[in-house]
C-alpha cells in the first residue's frame, strides 16, 4: 500500500551511516550522524530499479554513540520516474548502502508490526505524478500539437499546407529530357516558406539505368521562367511507367511572396537509358485543358534557357502538382493529459494539492491550463479553472487544486496559443500532486449538552482532523469551527432539537464513524415571542409582560439589552412580567435565560430617546393661526402631541422620524416655543424651536380725506415682524406744494423686527386715480426736521403703493440705534403730480392779442429806423 507507517515509540537501534545522501535531499559525509527527522532510502538487493523504502526519523541532538530514534517510520516511494532522475522529477533515483541489509529488512517488519499492535494510523502520502517524456505526452489527446519536434516537449505544431494545386492530369505527358526542360507557373495564395514539391511524373520504356531528378524554383517574368535557380530540391529516381506524385523537399525552403508568380522546373541529371522521363499535363494527345488559373505548363529548350508555353490543339495545359507553404506555428493548440488515477486505499479519500509546469513563453505566447476531475475512469470529464468555470485557466505553476479534492481522477489540458506565428510557447514537464487520507476519528466531545438555541463551544478530540471541512451535529453544519490540530477541534453547535445527536467531523478522508463517544446532548431553551408593551423611555422603570416558551418559576430571568429586568415575576411556562431597567436610545434585545440556555436574540424593545427640534420653517405666522410649519428634529417617530407654547397644533403630521408637518394654533401676538410630545417625552425648548406670532397686514382702515379705505401688509421681512395695530393710524397730512393731499396719509409702526432690519410695506388705497406718492417724515440727514422725500424701492401697481423702510434708517423716525421697531409717521401721501394747464383764449382774444402784438413790432422798428 502507498504510504508510511509512523510510529511514537522510542526503539534502540544501531549507528546508521549514509553512503550517498539522505533522501530528504540533505547531503552528508560517510560516517556523518544523521540529523533531525530524516529519510534513509535503503539500497535494493535484487535491483537497482526496484522500489524500495525509506528508514525515516527524528534524533535528539544529544543522543549517544548508540542512539535512539525519538520518532521513526518507513516510507515507500509512490512513483519511480522511468527515465531516471534527481528529485527534481519527484522520484527518488539515489540509494544507500547499508552495512547489514538483513538487519535493516528485519527491523522494517519489526516496526511494521509494532504500528500495527500499537494501533498507529497509516499517515498521509504525498504523490506527484508527472509528465516529460515524450511517451507521457502521446498517451493524451492533441489537437495541432507537435510531440515530435522537440520530444518530450509541448509544442504548437508548424505544418506544412498544400497552398497551391492542379490533380487533373489526363494520360498523356512531355518528355523530359536533360536538354528539354519542363516546367509549370503558380501563384501562391500565403507568404511562406516553400518546403516541398509533389510533382506528376512517368518514365516511359524505363528498363536500365534511372538518375534522378532536378527540381527547382525559379522566378517568373512575362509568364515565364527567369533567372537562376532560388532553391532546388531532388526527386530520386524511378522506372514506373505510371503517373504518380513524387515529393521533391528542399533543404533550404525559399520564402514565397503571396501574389508573386513563379516558377517549378524539373529535368533529369541525366537522361535514363533506356527510356524517357516525362511530365504528366491535363488534357488528351490531340486537346490541352487549361485547369489551374494560377499558371501554365512551360517548356524550357536547350537546357532550360530558352522558355514558351507549349499549346496542344491551340490550348495550354497544366502540370499535375502540389505546392507545400508553412506559414509558421498554427495559432493556438492543446493536449488533454491521460486519466491520472490517486488510487486511493480502502476508506481513504484523495485531496489533490497542486498542479505545476515548466515551460517558456515567449512573447506574444501563452501556456495556460485548466483542470478536469471524476471518480469515474470514463469522466464526464469537464475542464475549468481556479475558479471552477470554463472561462478562467491556471496561468502560474504551483496552483492550488483543493476544488477537485475527493475525486479519485484527474485530467489537465494544456493551451498554447500565439500571435506570432514565428514563435510558439513550449511545456516541457507537467506535474499533479495528490495526497491520500484516511477518514478522521472522534473519541471525546466536552461539554456533552448545550441549548437548542445553539452558541455552544464544543472541544472535540479524536485523530485524523487536519484539512477538516466540516463539523456536523447531526444533521446540521456546525455554526462555526477551528481546527486546532490533527487531534482537536473546536466548533459551535448550531440550533437544534432537543435530544441527542451524533458529532462527526469531515475531511477530504471521510466522514467519521458514529460511536457514544460523540453524542452532544441539546437541552429545550426558552424562547421569546413578544413584549408588551414593545417600548419605553430611556429612564426605564416601566413594566413589560414578556411571552415566550419554557419559563421556569424561579430560574429564569429577563435581560432587555444585556442589563437585567428586574423582579421578573414567572406567571406561567409561557408569560412573566418585569421591570424595564434603562437604557440607551435605539432597540435593545429581551433574551430570557434559564438551565437550557438562552433565547434567540430576535425579541426586540425600544428605547425612545426624548424628540428633539432642530428647526421650524417658517420661523412666524399671523395670529390667526393656520399656518404651516415644518419642524425639523429627531426622534418624532409615534409623536402623540405638537405644542405651539400651551396649546396644541391644530393638527400635525408625522412625515418621518426628523419631520413634522403641523398647523398653528390662533395665538396672540407673540414667540413661543414649539414642543413635539412623545413616549419618549416631550421636546426641550431653545431658540430653535422659536415660533412668532405676528400681525402681518391690517384691516380695512378708514381714509382721513377722501374716503374709501386703506389696508397695509408687510411684504417681506423676518417672520417676527410684525404690524403694531394699536399704533396705526390714517392721518390728514400738511400740504405738498400747495396742495392737500386728496387721499390723506398712513402712520405705521412695524415692530418685532431684527435689529437693523429693512421691512418692504404695501399700502393700498381705494382709488389712487392716477397720483404719486411721497413720504413727510424725518431722514437720517435731515437733522430732526421733517420733509417730503421719496422712499426706497418705491413702486405703483394699480392702487397699491410697494416702499421699503429701515429700522434706523431712511423711513424709520427714530433715529436712537437699531431697535427692531420702524416708526414709520407719515407714510406714502397719495399728492397730486399733474403740470396746471394754460387756460386757453377765445376766438376775438387772439384777434386782440395779434393786434397788439403787431403795433409792438411796428413801433419797434420805428425806434430802429435812421
């Protein structure tokens, strides 16, 4: 069996010498003490070829003369590599002489039986399989490979292709003699180098002596041969007087130029004696056939030199032939490898490690590879790479092959490609590596119970672990597990069922046997269905009636975000109540926990902060209420209740847990704060939740002269501006040039403002019938007088006067400092802006008045005259 037998015993021997080396690779002198955990191949008896095992161990460093092995085991190689070797091929080739061959063969059985009696388990071998011969390689499956070339190399293959040809021959043919040359034109189709020729020939009455035969290439010019020979080849020579392809290959292949038309010539060395060499055409004796596009049959008289197109019945004919062009490597090839077999012992399992090669690359090539795995001999066979699709191909030596552990077959398929077909890449060997293992083995699991909710570490201690790649309880993957070494690991049981179940450990070896000594016992858990009610504030102290499965009187106890419910009351196995202890704003988890263990954490209670408001927009409304304001913050989620000051919204919408959208009340003239109530509490108040109430446009006010009415509204301005009604007032203003105002005057007091704050008014009379308007009032440079002026931003639309004031400034009458308070006296006058009118004369007064103003003139010139 492939393998080593390994012991832990300490078995006195005598002092081993190495003749040529270790087999670990290291080198020692003749009668050098072997080193720390080493290999001893042993020297067959019979044959140097024979497989043969290997003493294998550990001595301490101080061991005496005679010493003792720690550890020892014996090793056989897996493979032995037929074309010999160093290591290098992964077969050990070097033996040792050892002084008592006999002695060395006993002790083998020796501790062969002691692993048996002590109950040792055979150990993992590692094998690599590779392939360098050429044999290895012709055991697989090519496709445009050459095996052959370089043996034992991969290599794309370079063929040579027929480009160019003419199989139509008839019966009849042209003497060939050494003064009358024969020849045939071509065109190649492929830029290449020309390797051969196959070439249509007879020789007629041919009984004696047959020299061979002259081919060669020549270019052409006006459809005719030209020039010297480019490269010539020989046809051997021959009797048959049937027509057959002979193949003339040149030794110094000449690169044809696609296009470029030249000439094949043939004649003999010498003429056969007897009989006559002849070239076969198409066609019949008395009619030629013109069948190959790319050229014609030529005749070349006096030794070649002086060249025609011969024609049969007024037709050129055509030489049998085929021109052989290699245009460089094929563009891409593979080899499948033969099925390589693991050949696993009973119950073992194969974990393939590695697949690696070496090969080179030129650039402009790629050497890649993809890997196939069964336990079946006969497949299905199907390729991938590392990552297990068709798409992906191992590109680096020394890949990981773990995807296809535990299949007992494996193939790799080696894909050369290139894009210059001068060059093509090359693998020279290629290795799999594969080690076989036995089925791991549990003897102890600690602790033996846990919860059905699962979340128990369990140790589990056995043998055979190492590459474990799962841990069951039953028939449920353990939740998470760690190998800690070959003898123990840990894992954490998932949820179960109550009741005992069986743990078993998995490897690429196996599943292990089930037994007593691993059975895990799952005891009932409580379990959390719901809370109620499901949320508090985070001061606590509320009580919660939790419902679930398995409380037990006494024993079980409640934690709502890992801090204990305090004075848990059990009332029955399916319901306690408790006292909520604080907490953090957010959700929290209730876990009950009593003997079996504790509930899932999925029971969920929420701690609800105290709302907070960031910002409410608008910041103002009028008095009456009804405006909308959008109030910014956190925690609204549930909100019960939104207060502008003591009075509640007169209604509110919670859009989400950072916006409320609420009406307000009717209030007076005012600012006050707006709070948002919920379980969590009610909302502290600041400057951010700041509301004002103000009076933003009057009522219909009487006209001092004139009648009608008139109404002013503040247009813009911060939202706590607001009209003083108390002290608006319509007026009768001194006259403007003379003249009364018809409409009167408004005095309005705007107060609430930000300090500085420029305010746009909009007063609107009854009828403004066309007149202007102006203000009578003080300005900042008009040194406490008061004067008509025009005010800011003035504007007339219809009967609706648009001006701007500032606090402390031009409109305002106070001039002691920004106060937030415009004191605007007298307001817009409507007063008349119209030109007076030139009272027009009657018919006889212009006649009066150009009379006069004739005996002016007259009079004038009269005191002008000499």
């Amino acid at each position: 069996m492939p393998g080593e037998i390994r012991m832990s015993k300490a078995v006195p021997h005598e002092r081993i010498r190495p003749a040529n080396g270790l087999y670990a690779g290291t080198l020692v002198a003749e009668g050098q003490e072997v080193s720390v955990e080493t290999c001893f191949p042993i020297q067959p008896i019979a044959s140097q070829s024979s497989i043969c095992p290997s003493i294998c161990g550990t001595i301490p460093a101080d061991s005496p003369a005679t010493p003792q092995l720690s550890t020892w085991w014996v090793s056989w190689p897996i493979q032995r590599n037929p074309l010999g070797g160093m290591p290098g091929r992964r077969t050990q080739e070097n033996a040792i002489a050892m002084n008592n061959k006999m002695h060395v063969r006993l002790l083998i059985v020796f501790i062969a039986f002691l692993s048996i009696i002590s109950g040792t388990r055979l150990a993992a071998a590692d094998t690599c399989l590779t392939d360098s011969a050429q044999a290895d390689f012709q055991n697989g499956l090519t496709a445009t490979i050459d095996l052959t070339t370089s043996p034992g190399d991969i290599m794309l293959l370079k063929p040579d292709v027929i480009d160019q040809q003419n199989p139509t021959v008839g019966t009849s043919g042209v003497g060939v003699t050494t003064t009358t040359w024969a020849g045939q034109t071509f065109t190649p189709a492929m830029t290449g180098q020309l390797t051969k020729v196959d070439i249509n020939l007879f020789c007629s009455g041919c009984t004696g002596t047959t020299p061979n035969l002259t081919l060669s290439l020549r270019a052409t010019s006006g459809g005719l041969p030209t020039g010297a020979d480019l490269a010539t080849a020989t046809v051997s020579g021959f009797a048959s007087g049937a027509s057959a392809f002979y193949t003339a290959t040149f030794a110094s292949p000449y690169t044809v130029t696609a296009g470029t038309q030249y000439a094949i010539v043939i004649r003999p060395t010498t003429n056969p004696a007897p009989g006559t060499y002849a070239l076969t055409r198409s066609g019949t004796a008395a009619a030629g056939s013109n069948v190959y596009a790319g050229g014609t049959r030529v005749a070349g008289a006096t030794s070649g030199t002086v060249w025609s197109v011969p024609l049969t019945g007024g037709v050129s004919t055509d030489a049998g032939f085929n021109i052989y062009i290699n245009s460089g490597y094929v563009a891409s090839g593979s080899l499948t490898s033969a099925t390589k077999d693991s050949n696993p012992a009973s119950g073992y399992s194969t974990t393939w490690t590695s697949l690696s090669w070496t090969g080179a690359t030129p650039p402009n090539t790629t050497l890649r590879f993809q890997v196939a795995a069964s336990n079946s001999n006969s497949g299905p066979f199907s390729f991938v790479g590392p990552d297990g699709t068709a798409a992906t191909f191992f590109t680096t030596t020394g890949a990981s092959l773990g995807q296809f552990n535990g299949n007992r077959y494996l193939q790799y398929k080696a894909l050369l490609s290139s894009s210059d077909s001068t060059v093509t890449p090359v693998a020279s060997d290629v290795t799999t590596c594969f080690t076989t293992l036995p089925p791991p083995a549990v003897t102890a699991v600690s602790p033996t119970a846990g919860p059905t909710t699962g979340g128990t570490v369990v140790t589990i201690s056995g043998s055979g672990f190492t590459g474990a790649t799962a841990v069951n309880f039953g028939a449920l993957g353990a939740s998470s597990f760690t190998v800690d070494s070959d003898t123990q690991v840990t894992a954490t049981s998932p949820a179960g069922t109550a009741g005992a179940v069986d743990i078993t450990v998995v490897t690429v070896g196996g599943t292990s046997t089930t037994s007593g000594a691993d059975q895990f016992s799952y005891a009932a858990a409580p379990t959390v269905t719901a809370v109620s009610p499901g949320s508090g504030a985070v001061a606590g102290g509320g009580t919660v009636t939790v419902t679930g499965t398995n409380f037990v009187t006494g024993a079980t106890t409640v934690s709502i975000g890992g801090a204990a419910c305090t004075a848990p009351s059990v009332t029955s196995a399916t319901s306690l109540t408790c006292t909520v202890p604080p907490g953090s704003a957010g959700t929290a988890s209730v876990v009950a926990t009593s003997a079996g263990g504790s509930s899932p954490a999925n029971a969920l209670y929420a701690y609800v902060a105290l709302p907070t408001v960031t910002a409410v927009s608008p910041a103002g409304g009028p008095t009456a209420g009804g405006t909308t304001v959008t109030i910014t913050g956190t925690g609204f989620g549930g909100a019960s209740a939104v207060r502008f000051g003591a009075s509640n919204a007169a209604s509110f919408t919670v859009n989400s847990a950072t916006t409320i959208t609420a009406s307000s009340p009717a209030a007076n003239a005012g600012t006050v704060d707006i709070t948002v109530v919920t379980i969590g509490g009610t909302s502290a108040v600041s400057a951010s939740d700041r509301f004002a109430y103000a009076v933003r446009q009057t009522g219909e006010i009487p006209a001092a002269a004139g009648g009608g009415t008139i109404v002013a509204r503040i247009a813009s301005g911060s939202p706590g501006c607001s009209i003083d009604l108390a002290n608006t007032t319509s007026f009768v203003p001194p006259s403007f040039n003379g003249t009364v105002p018809p409409l009167g005057g408004l005095k309005v007091k705007v107060i609430g403002c930000p300090a500085g704050e420029a305010v746009t008014l909009a007063v609107t009379f009854s009828n403004l019938n066309g007149v202007g308007a102006m203000k009578y009032g003080k300005t900042p440079t008009s040194n406490g007088a008061s004067v008509w002026y025009t005010p800011d931003g003035m504007s007339i639309q219809g009967n609706t006067i648009t001006y701007s004031v500032t606090d402390n400034g031009l409109g305002d009458d106070t001039f002691t400092g920004p106060d937030g308070v415009i004191n605007d006296p007298i307001v817009p006058v409507a007063a008349p802006t119209k030109v007076a009118g030139i009272p027009a004369l009657s018919g006889w007064g212009l006649v009066i008045l150009s009379a006069l103003l004739g005996l002016m003139f007259i009079a004038a010139n009269r005191r002008t005259a000499p």
